[in-house]
C-alpha cells in the first residue's frame, strides 16, 4: 500500500461507516413496513441515507405549534387541542395581552383610572388639601378602625364638594401647624359659599337637581364651623344645620337619604344625627330626627364601632337619650313631676354594659373558630364607649329631669364611673378623641380637684391628637363652672358658657 493510499484510508473507512449505518436503517424500515404495514411519519429522507424529524404541519393551530406537535387542521377546533382543553387558535399572528404595566411604555398609551384623570385637572393647592382631607382628617371622624373609603371621588366628580373638602382640610391644617394665612382661607370660604349657592339655585329651578351631592358639601361646611371654627364669628353652624335638614326633607326623609345613598354619606348622616342630638342634650332642647330613626342606623357605615355579638348598642343609647329628651320636654310643657315608674325604665335601659363570661354558645364558638377576635380593638371600644354614654344618660336623667344637685350621691356615682372609664381607654386611640360629649357632661359635674386635673390631662391628649378648636372652647366652659362651684346649678345654665356653634 502506497503513502498515498494510507493517508485517504481514514476517510474511506468513515464513509463505509456511514453508508453502512444508513442502509441498516433502511433496510429495518422497510423491514417494519413490509410486515407491519407501517412507516415512521416522523421520518422524511432527505438524502441518501439521512432522515428528518418533522415536527408541525404547516397551517396548524398555535397551540400545536407551541407544544411541537403534529395538528389534524381540524376547524373549528383540532383534535389535539380538544384532548387537551385548549383553545384552539388558527390566526395568522398571536395576539399575547400582558396584564403587568409597562413601565416604559408613553404615559399616553398607559392605562388611566377615572379617578386619576379626575385628579390630574386639579391645582396644586387642591390636591395637596384633598390629600390632607382623606388621610389626617377622615380618620379623627369615627373611632371604629374600619371606617369607610372618604368621598373622594365625590370631590373628584363635584366642584362643590371639592371646594368644601378643601375648606376643612385648610381650616384643619391652619390649627395643626398653621401654616396656611386666615385671609387665604377666608377667601377660599366664600368661593365655596358661592358655589354652594350657585349649586342651590340650580337643584331650586331643576327638581331633578343633584341634591345628594349639595347634602354632601352642606354636612362637610357643617363640621368645619362645628369642629374647627367655633370660635370664629363668621361661623353659621346653625345654617349648615338647617339647611342639612331642609335637603333631607326634600329628598323625602333621612331614611331614605340614608338607604339610597354611598357609604361616605352614610356615616357622615350617623356623625350629624350624633351631634344634632348631644348639642340638643347640652342646650335642654330636642333632637331634629326622631328616635325611631336609631333602630335602622347601624345598617349602614357608622362613626363608631359595632359589637359583632349584638350584646350592646351605641345606637340603642342614641334612641334611649332621645326618647328621654322628647319626654322631659312634654313634662316641662305641662308642668308635670316625673312619675318614678319611667324613670326606673329609663334606669333598666341605660344600666351600664359590661362583658361577662359565660358558657359557650353559637357566637361564642365563632371565637373559637377565628371569625371574630376576641381582642378585637373595635369591640373593646365598643363597650368602652357604650358604657361611658350610658353614665352620662343617667346623669341627664338625675340631673335634667329629676333636679337633683350635682353633689347628690346618684349624680356622683355616676360621674366618677364616666370619668374611670374614660381615662381608662389606651392612648392614644380613637375612642378617646370621640368621648369629648361624655367627658364634657362628667367633666362639669366633677367636685374634687384632683379630679378635675384628669379632666383637664384628658383633654390636653385629646387635643393634641385632633387640633380641634371645640377641645378648647370645652376646656374654656369647664374651667368657668369649676369657678362658680354652685352646687344647684340648673342643666342649661351649667353648660351656657359653650359656643352656640359648637357641635360634639
């Protein structure tokens, strides 16, 4: 054998190899399909010896495609897929939608909520109030910490809620840090009182006007003269108030403004009939809704937190105060002494509320079963709460309707278990912002110094949480009748030193 022969061995005996492998391939599949009849159809020659795989068919749906897999182009849908459970698809391009938001997409093909294009219209100056409005000020309404979403999309929608929100949120910010000038908001006052009449005139010639968005606006006003600008001279908190009440009366009653309106309206409506019927307790005279309008309140969003297991009630306390209100003015009309038989009734009804234990029952089980916590900070409030206006009935009661002084021992009782409940509620909390109508009444009645010392240190957390200007008008008031230190001071005249335009 030649060099030249040696060196071309390699690649002869490489080429034999590969031919040989070819043909026994050949040879096993014509072999299989001569006595089996079949043929490999993932096996396409090509070549002399070569085979390849084919892997789709072309014209075959996407999912097909995508699991490389051989379709029957069956259509509507092919075989394979109805197998499967997937859809079939037999578009010409795929359409693959990402619901992640693109970041680096323009701000003109990007998604915008309702509620930002809202936004987006609005001035510096409004945003940052209204802002202000849902995150510092809608919390310090209530003392649940469930309350519900403020209307800020209301405001959104509605130049003159928007007005009246930023209003109080100014108002509100000047007496935390006051920062804002009074002539700025003073200004900012009348464009809301403008708008609020333009809005007026419009609902007067239209029947079909936009009351509930004007009622929103109203009750908004009502609470800013009421909570912050007490004080003021221009406040009109007795206007607000009658014209709450002329809308309600328009649309047909507070139970239905109440059960066809949002949520934020709801609970605005439980903080006014509140502090429609504490003021009219204070003042000696009656409350503008019946009583028979607490039975169906807490159907709804309320400022204060509700008992899960029904054991107590704040609105049932409302409707009690309420109904002892109507009935000590019909006495005082016709000159009539209390019969003893009502006044234990109203004793049964207001007996302070405690929790008990007891053997386990269908809702106490759900306890066990986590439905309801039974640390839950709502319903410790709840209680907390309750009690502290049923002592505080009970003084009316001693007081306003029986004519008892204040050192007499049923008076007393009573205003020290209100006084020990009260600075007895963790600080800080939401319950104590909202016992400034119990502290005010217990408060008044207090004899002991040292007692009213923790009244007044009360009163100083209470405000510096809340930067309310009705906190100091009621610190004012306390400090005058502590002064006078008339046992026999009548109801009405006790608490005369109160701005008229302050609301609890």
């Amino acid at each position: 054998m030649d060099k030249t022969s040696m060196v071309w061995l390699p690649y002869t005996q490489n080429a034999v190899s590969a031919s040989l492998a070819g043909l026994v391939e050949v040879i096993h599949d014509d072999r299989l399909q001569s006595t089996t009849g079949y043929s490999d159809p993932r096996r396409k020659k090509t070549g002399k010896g070569t085979t390849k795989r084919i892997r789709t068919v072309e014209g075959s749906c996407w999912p097909c495609k995508k699991r490389r897999i051989k379709c029957d182009l069956t259509k509507p849908s092919c075989s394979r897929c109805s197998m499967v459970g997937a859809t079939c698809n037999y578009d010409t391009r795929l359409l693959k939608w990402s619901v992640r938001p693109t970041g680096t997409a323009p701000l003109s093909y990007q998604a915008i909520s309702r509620e930002e294009q809202l936004a987006a219209s609005l001035a510096v100056y409004e945003k940052r109030a209204l802002d202000y409005f849902h995150r510092r000020f809608w919390p310090l309404m209530g003392n649940s910490s469930k309350l519900c979403a403020p209307p800020t999309f209301v405001a959104l929608e509605h130049r003159v809620v928007l007005l009246a929100a930023c209003v109080l949120a100014e108002s509100h910010r000047y007496l935390q840090d006051g920062r804002n000038s009074q002539r700025n908001l003073y200004l900012k006052r009348l464009d809301c009182l403008t708008a609020v009449r333009e809005e007026l005139d419009f609902c007067c010639v239209d029947k079909n006007g936009p009351l509930l968005i004007l009622l929103f606006a109203v009750l908004l006003l009502y609470f800013t003269d009421g909570y912050l600008e007490c004080t003021r001279d221009f406040a009109s908190t007795n206007s607000h108030h009658a014209g709450v009440m002329a809308i309600i009366e328009r649309l047909g009653g507070i139970t239905s403004v109440m059960n066809s309106g949002s949520d934020s309206l709801h609970m605005l409506l439980s903080n006014f009939a509140s502090t429609d019927l504490t003021t009219a307790m204070l003042r000696g005279t009656t409350p503008a809704l019946p009583p028979q309008f607490w039975e169906s309140v807490e159907k709804g969003p309320v400022w204060w937190g509700k008992d899960p297991f029904g054991k107590s009630s704040v609105a049932a306390v409302f409707k009690e105060m309420s109904t002892m209100m109507l009935w000590r003015e019909n006495l005082l009309n016709r000159s009539e002494t209390p019969p003893i038989d009502q006044i234990r009734i109203f004793e049964d009804s207001l007996r302070p509320v405690y929790a008990q234990f007891r053997p386990l029952d269908c809702q106490d089980a759900e306890i066990m079963h986590g439905t309801h916590d039974p640390e839950d900070p709502d319903m410790a409030a709840c209680y907390t709460f309750t009690r502290a206006l049923q002592h505080t009935a009970l003084i009316f009661l001693y007081r306003a309707v029986c004519n008892l002084p204040t050192s007499h021992q049923l008076v007393q009782q009573h205003v020290m278990a209100c006084i020990d409940c009260i600075f007895g509620v963790e600080r800080p909390s939401q319950v104590l912002n909202c016992a400034l109508f119990p502290l005010c009444i217990a408060g008044a009645h207090v004899t002991s110094t040292k007692h009213q010392r923790t009244v007044l240190e009360i009163l100083n957390v209470i405000y510096t949480d809340m930067r309310f200007a009705s906190v100091q008008s009621i610190r004012s008031a306390l400090e005058a009748v502590w002064e006078r230190e008339v046992d026999g001071l009548p109801w009405v005249e006790m608490f005369s030193g109160l701005e008229n335009t302050l609301v609890l």
